[in-house]
C-alpha cells in the first residue's frame, strides 16, 4: 500500500467538517478522473497515435495497389466475375456462326483429323450459302496424310500404274488450298513455347503504332505453330488462336496482339476483322504505360496494357453452333450463314478445346472467338479505363481519409452507419460504371483498405479503452471493490460532476487513545507512517471485500459507504459485516504487534477503534470543480454516523448502529438496542444499537437470555421504574461478560442511580442528549 502522509490526531469537530461540510471528498486520484472525463471530449481533436498508425498504414495499402501483387488481382477480377453473372451481355443479333465438329460430326464423319479434300467441302459450302469469312480455330501444321501421292508412297506392293496415277493427283492440301481463295478465309496458328524446327511465317497484317512500340507490352512468345506453307499462303490472313486463362483457371481475357520471335502477330479475331474492313495494317495506340487500344476502319477495340481484351461474355448459346455434318450433308439453312463471320472449331470433349469463363464451367474455345467478334461487332467490349487505378487509389484515400478523420468524433455505431454509406456509395458507382458504360472499376480495393483502416482504428480505440480501464482499476483499486473497480472501467462516463439521492450506508471508523500511540512515536515518524499503513491496510481489505468503498483517509480514521456507485441490495449487512471482519483482522494484527514488541523489548499498546454505522438518505456522486472533482457522498445520514462513532466509546461498544441498519440486520446479526440518542446539533433523537457478533452469536443461549433481559432493562428503565430497572442491570451483567458491555451497564447504573435521586420529569421519554461530539 503506498504510503499515506504523516497521521494526525482526529477530534469529533475536524470529522464532522470533513464529513459534513465540505463538498468533496476522497480519492486520491482526482486528477485522473478529470483527465478522464476530460480527455474524452478533447480526444477529437488531437492528432494521436492511433490516427498516426491509421494513415500510415493507409499510405502502406495505396503502395499495395501500386504493386498491385495476386492477391489483389484476383479479388479484382472476381468481383469482374460476379459482374458479368449478375448482367451478361445480352445479343439479340448473331452475327457469328460456329461450324462445329462436335461429336455426333465425328461420330457420322468418322476420327479427327479428317481429310483436307472434306475441310474444302466445307468451305465452298460455307462460300455457296453466302457467308463473309471464315476462320479456323484450328492449325494445319502437317500435310494431310491421305492425299493420293502420300498414300502411293506409303503402300509398297501398289500397283505400279495406279500409283501413278496417284502421284499425278493433285493433293490433298492444295485442293483444300484452291478452296480458301474463294473466299475471305483466315488461317489459324498457335504460339508455341520454343522455336526448335518451326519454320518462320511472316503475317500478313500491318502494323502501325501510335506511341511507344508494343513489342515491350504484348504477350511474347519465341515461335509459333503455324499451317503449312500452301495453306498459310492460300489463306487472305492468319492469327493465333492462343488464349490463356488467368492465374485461377479462368478466361476473361483475351490477347489481340502478341509477339513472336520480335514481330507482332495479330489474334484470329483481330486479322478475321482486319480482313472484313480490308484493311491492311491494325493501329495500335501506346503510351509508356502499355497499349491503349487498337483501330481498324470503323472500329475501336479497347485493350488493357498488354494488349488483352476484356470478353463481355452471354451464356452459352447453343443457337451460334452448326454442326459440320449438317453443313456436308446440305442441310443448313441459307439465313444461317448468310452474312455472317464463320468460326470453324470443335466443341468435341476429346479434343480438349474447351476453357471455364466467369459464365460457364465449360465453354469451347471457339465460342470464346466468336463472342469476342461479337462483342467487337456491337461495340460492347469492357474495358478497364487506364485511370481506373488512379480512381481506386483515390477513392480508397478519400474513405480512409473521412474514417481516420471522424472515427474519434462519432460514437462506433454512427461510424459504422457512416462507413456502410461510403461502401455503398462505392459499391454503386462500380455497378454503374460497369452497367451503363462497360467500364471496369473495382470497387473491392477501397472497400477493403478502408475496412482495414477502419478496423485498425476500432482496434486501437479498443486497446486505449483497455489501458484506460487499466488505468483506472490501478488507481482505484486501493478505494474502491474489485466490483465498482470493474464498473467505472467499463462505465467511465460515470466520471463528471453530478450526483444523486439514494439510501446508503455510511461507516466512520477511528483509533481509541491515537494520541498515546503518536506520542510514542514522537522520534520515529516514519515508523508511525508504517504502522498505519499496516493497520489501515487489513480493515480497508474487509471493506472492500464486502462490495464497500472507501470515501476518505483521515490520518487514523476511515470514511467509507455502500450501495453507490454500484446498487447493493445488501448494503446494511455488508457494512456490518465488514465492521465484523474488520474487529477480527485488528485483533490478529495486534496479536503480531505484540509478539513483536514482546520480542523487541518494547512497550506494547494495543490498536483499538470504534465503529458507527448509519443508513439513510443521502446525496452521492462527484463532486468539485471542473479541474478537479471527487466521488464523495453527503447528507444528515453522514453526520449521524459520525456522531454514533465518537459515542462508541461512552457506551463502551466497539460497533454502533443506526435504526434503519440495524432494522435491517436484526433477524441476522446479534444486535442490542442500547440507548435513545439526541446527538449534539440535532432535535430529533434515534435509537442505536451494539453490533455483538454474527449469526453464531446471535443463535447462542447466553445472548438470547441477554437480549430479552436487556429489553426489559431498557422498558423498565424509559417508565422510570428504576428499582426493577437497577435489578435488571444485576441480571445483565452475569450474561454479559464475554459481551463487552461493562461500560454499557456501568452507564446505566451511573444513570439509575441519579434518577433514583432526582427523577426525571413525568414526560420524559428516555432519551439521553449528547453534549460533545
């Protein structure tokens, strides 16, 4: 316990003006209350550390979006996902069609790959019916091994003349050759990982750049597969039918230039557009960031910095495809191919061309070309404008800016109202931008790093409330119960000025004969300073652990209550109790004292206090000034329980009690009232009662025969019949021995005796007034 300042004799008069009139009390830390109840309303305008630690980490999360690492990606493009599953894009028109070698083809037609001769069927076909150009998902890398001459070569025991004629056959590649001039036909080709044995294939597509070259930003690979030599050459263009998913498995984007071995090729799509607008070169827009998009006659294709197309995707439909046996058997209608752009692949599972989307688990490859022509041919690709990073970064600052500014200000529901709005708003203006303009900006990133923001804040704001609460519980503890320690740290509000009337419980405690015991300590202060520290110590222990709290130390005495600030349905019987236990705990000290003297060879003078304890109605809460305030109670009830305290002594009791205290506690503990009492300033006289002992007490024969004497002593001696009364007295005292009350009963036959002598008038009621204090 720390160590108290030098204790001071205490009369009646000093206690009754600390108790009774003046407007503040106790705690020795009221300055940390005020800075308490203060700091709360400063707490908005300084610039702490929590707001410190908040902005630097926001700043940390605007670097993350510039480094942009997986993690962020990927969330990013599932909430593209979940975009386009909400609204796909919707096409009424189909100005693509799909020639599918499916598996019922391959199951009338025969395995894949099938002979060139009928990939030229199909093609004049595809010419007959009107259609405007066709492109194939499919490379021709290896001559067909069933033309004629191939065919002679490989049979060792042919016939000589028929070999012949199968050498002088045209073959099989060159008829599916002648086929693709007649039309505007663009041959498929795929990037390849190495250039080992490929031979070179120049496109036929231009290029020409606006800015910086692409070369640096498009998708690179060393070499490609492409069709053989009289295929490519037939063909009016080729373009790499490669797409790669992204890091999940996914396909959203798809590349419309690459470079290969240095040279830039277009993508299928893009030379199939090329090809329909005649153009001879593709325009390709750049800045030092990456490429910006690309142009052809009449269209704008935009593209995010690597070139890549974002795929406004529609489900699956399965009115794009036409199946290739159909197309051979002449049973296709006209208005099926007429005018449209043909996409030649498989839909067929064992040829493995099948790829998830955000839309489908399983789409072919194909369709995916023919919903980019699609979307190129309408006009609603997406596209992530290149300032979309600059808007995230932007919005995700403005956000984490407003929550570290009013996070301190508002109150944690109002802030997570006010943080649900800016989500919202963010929220909505992403949709919008997505629905009405294609565009795509992520709303997930300023989300996140303003929830992160947020929560940091929420968690910073939860351990300062935990260091207050600390704070409060080491001031507070050596005061108050471990109970009100607990409620004012979670309750600090509870620590401005006010207060309240309740019925309450008011103990005054003081050492009997203190001014002996500093006179013996007249050249040892210090040791007298530790003395009351050992004995304050035990009894404020005995208070607090029945739920009291303590109001004031006043050198050798002690002020404490019950049933404030914490409601104490028990307040009575815990104060008595604790009187109860605070006797017990200075009997043990003295019993160590002793033996310490004993052994020290010095003189031994016992501790002993009397005790007053009073319930009624009085006024609690904080109380001082602005700058300083103290939790502290006032009222009449006070002063009567300091009054009774200063007469424990002239009745010779250790515990006295007032009437509402011990009408509560008179079916519990052993009590005995003992006098009508006028204390010194008051009119109205009140019967007090001597606290004895416990329940055991109280059920004890001794006691029993002692209180129905006692009571018909005290109604005796109030009718003025003293001789029975003087009687009774004598009966008393042989079941009061180990009781206490010598004093009690010497005063009252000091008292008879007198009457005896020169009654009191007729009227008198018994009451004794107190002439000191």
């Amino acid at each position: 316990m720390n160590a108290e300042p030098p204790p001071r004799s205490l009369d009646h008069e000093s206690l009754e003006r600390d108790a009774g009139e003046k407007p503040a009390s106790t705690f020795s830390h009221p300055a940390l209350a005020s800075r308490i109840g203060g700091g709360i309303k400063k707490a908005s305008l300084r610039f702490g550390y929590d707001r410190l630690i908040a902005s630097i980490l926001l700043l940390f999360m605007i670097l993350v979006r510039l480094w942009d690492p997986a993690p962020i990606e990927e969330l990013r493009l599932k909430t593209f996902d979940a975009y386009q599953t909400l609204r796909p894009r919707q096409s009424a028109a189909r100005p693509v069609a799909i020639i599918d070698i499916d598996e019922a083809s391959i199951a009338s037609l025969g395995q894949w790959p099938w002979p060139r001769t009928r990939m030229a069927d199909i093609v004049r076909r595809l010419h007959d019916l009107g259609a405007l150009a066709a492109g194939f998902d499919i490379v021709f890398a290896e001559p067909d091994r069933l033309s004629p001459s191939l065919i002679a070569a490989s049979v060792s025991d042919l016939d000589p003349e028929l070999r012949s004629k199968l050498a002088s056959l045209p073959s099989n590649d060159d008829l599916f050759a002648a086929a693709l001039k007649t039309m505007r036909s663009i041959a498929g080709e795929t990037a390849w990982g190495n250039n080992e044995g490929l031979p070179s294939a120049p496109p036929k597509a231009g290029f020409a750049t606006h800015g910086p070259s692409a070369l640096p930003f498009v998708p690179a690979y060393p070499a490609l597969l492409a069709n053989i030599p009289v295929i490519e050459n037939a063909a009016a263009g080729h373009g790499l039918f490669t797409i790669t998913p992204e890091r999940d498995g996914i396909v959203r984007r798809a590349p419309m230039v690459f470079a290969i071995a240095g040279q830039l090729h277009p993508s299928l799509t893009l030379e199939m557009l090329r090809v329909l607008t005649g153009s001879g070169a593709v325009l390709i827009r750049t800045d030092p960031n990456g490429v910006l998009g690309l142009a052809l006659p009449g269209l704008q294709l935009p593209t995010d910095p690597r070139g890549q197309i974002w795929i406004h995707f529609t489900t699956h439909d399965p009115q794009r495809f036409i199946s290739a046996k159909d197309v051979l058997a002449g049973t296709v209608r006209k208005e099926q191919v007429t005018g449209k752009l043909i996409l030649i692949g498989t839909s067929a599972l064992g040829l493995l061309d099948n790829k998830t989307t955000p839309l489908s688990r399983s789409m072919p490859g194909v369709e995916i070309h023919a919903q980019i022509l699609e979307s190129a041919l309408s006009g609603t690709f997406l596209y992530e404008p290149n300032y979309a990073q600059a808007i995230e970064v932007l919005a995700a600052l403005a956000a984490g800016a407003v929550i570290i500014a009013l996070a301190p200000i508002f109150g944690p529901l109002v802030l997570l109202a006010f943080g649900a709005a800016i989500a919202a708003a963010i929220s909505a203006a992403s949709w919008w931008a997505y629905s009405q303009h294609s565009a795509l900006l992520d709303a997930t990133y300023p989300l996140g790093s303003s929830f992160i923001v947020y929560a940091t804040l929420a968690f910073m704001n939860y351990v300062k409330a935990q260091i207050g609460r600390q704070r409060i519980r080491s001031a507070f503890s050596q005061y108050l119960s471990p109970d009100l320690v607990a409620e004012l740290a979670h309750s600090s509000e509870r620590l401005v000025l006010g207060g309240e009337t309740r019925i309450m419980s008011i103990m005054f405690s003081d050492v009997r004969g203190f001014t002996a015991i500093s006179e013996s300590y007249k050249h040892d202060p210090q040791g007298l300073t530790a003395l009351m520290n050992r004995f304050l110590t035990p009894l404020t222990n005995a208070i607090l652990g029945r739920k009291g709290t303590i109001d004031k130390y006043m050198g050798d005495a002690i002020m404490a209550f019950w049933n404030a600030p914490l409601h104490d349905p028990q307040q009575e019987l815990n104060a008595c109790m604790a009187a109860l236990d605070m006797l017990a705990r200075l009997e043990t000290l003295n019993a160590e004292r002793e033996a310490e003297d004993v052994a020290a060879g010095k003189p031994y003078i016992p501790l002993d206090i009397g005790i007053g304890i009073n319930t009624g109605s009085c006024v609690v809460g904080n109380m001082g000034s602005d700058l300083r305030f103290d939790y502290s109670v006032l009222g009449d009830t006070v002063n009567f329980a300091s009054r009774i305290e200063g007469q424990s002594k002239t009745y010779g009791v250790k515990i006295i009690l007032g009437e509402k205290t011990a009408a509560a506690v008179a079916a519990t503990l052993a009590i005995l009232e003992i006098d009508l009492l006028q204390v010194k300033g008051k009119t109205e006289p009140q019967a007090v009662y001597a606290l004895l002992g416990s329940k055991d007490t109280l059920a004890h024969a001794d006691f029993q025969a002692l209180a129905a004497l006692h009571a018909d002593m005290l109604s005796h001696y109030r009718r003025r019949d003293f001789k029975t009364a003087a009687a009774l007295v004598a009966a008393c005292r042989r079941h009061a021995g180990h009781f206490g009350l010598k004093t009690l009963y010497d005063l009252y036959e000091e008292r008879i005796g007198a009457f005896r002598i020169d009654p009191p008038p007729p009227d008198w009621t018994g009451v004794f007034a107190a002439v000191s204090k």
